[in-house]
C-alpha cells in the first residue's frame, strides 16, 4: 500500500496538467503530446510529439527559467508563458501549421494586453514596472479566446497592479 501511494505521488510530480495538455508522455489531445527536455547547454525544450505511435516530433521553444504550456481545445493554437527573468514574462502564441508543426505568431501579447490596460483605466503613457508579468491562464469559448493576466510592481517605489485578466480573441491576432 506503501509503494501504491508514493508511486501516486511521484505521478503527480511527473505529470502537470497545463491547458488541455499533460507535459509528459501523455496527452489529453487525441493527435498531439508536449513533452518537456533538458538540453546539453543547459537550456529546457518543449517539444510536439505525434501521440498517434510516429515518431514524428518538432521542437517548439527554447527557454531558460520556467515556462507555462496552454494548448487549445481544438490543438490548433498552443501558448507559452515564458517566464524569463525574475522581473518580467512574455506570452509566445504559435498556431498549427499541419501535423506536429507550429509557428510563431508575430504578436506581442504583452504589449498589447498592457495596452488595452491602460486605455481601460485612462492612463495616458504607460510607465513600465521593473517587475512587469503577463501570463495566459486558461481557453475560453472553445479555442477562440484566451484569457490573459497582467501584474506588476516597483520594488523601490511599491507601486503595483494587481493581477488584472483581459479576455482576447484569436481572430484578432
């Protein structure tokens, strides 16, 4: 009984749920698997397998720190957040050229997010934090909106925002 339950908790370790993906050898998608791999320089690989049985696989990003993986519902968007530095974050958007191939979306989601931040609470000139977040939380209306949340802070001046989500259209990328 022992060995069930620390075997069970080690499954929950390996295995996070993110988006509608597990980062593993698994997949909730019935076509496509992320996989997560270390590389020899040091840098971390997510990587979009063929769950099918193929041994079809592309690289999809590098990064350093951490990352944060969301597919969508219907396999055809997938979002990174990237947390690049202990003061800042990027969203990465990608959609599905065919099979296991993605490409990058030129969109800056983090520009744009704090952006519509500002026009919605009247601020003139957006001054940025030396702690500035954004980071995409969940899929909502199918595969066709994003929520995305920002939040920052001055560590010398304690000025902050709270985190503050904002829904987006994929048909306005």
């Amino acid at each position: 009984m022992r060995a069930l339950i620390y075997a069970c908790v080690c499954a929950l370790f390996a295995f996070s749920v993110v988006g509608c993906s597990v980062i593993g050898d698994r997949s909730i998608s019935p076509d496509i698997t992320i996989r997560r791999h270390s590389s020899d320089s040091g840098k971390h690989e997510i990587w979009i397998c063929d769950a099918r049985g193929s041994d079809r696989s592309t690289r999809l990003y590098e990064y350093d720190r951490h990352a944060d993986v969301l597919l969508s519902p219907d396999s055809e968007w997938i979002v990174v957040s990237d947390y690049v530095g202990s003061d800042s974050s990027e969203v990465i958007v990608f959609r599905r050229a065919k099979g296991t191939e993605y490409t990058r979306e030129p969109v800056s989601i983090r520009e744009r997010v704090w952006r519509e931040y500002c026009l919605t609470h009247g601020i003139d000139e957006f001054k940025e934090f030396d702690h500035c977040y954004v980071r995409a939380v969940k899929w909502v209306n199918g595969s066709r909106e994003l929520i995305v949340q920002i939040y920052g802070h001055d560590a010398n001046t304690k000025r902050a925002i709270k985190p503050y989500s904002i829904r987006l259209s994929m048909s306005d990328l």
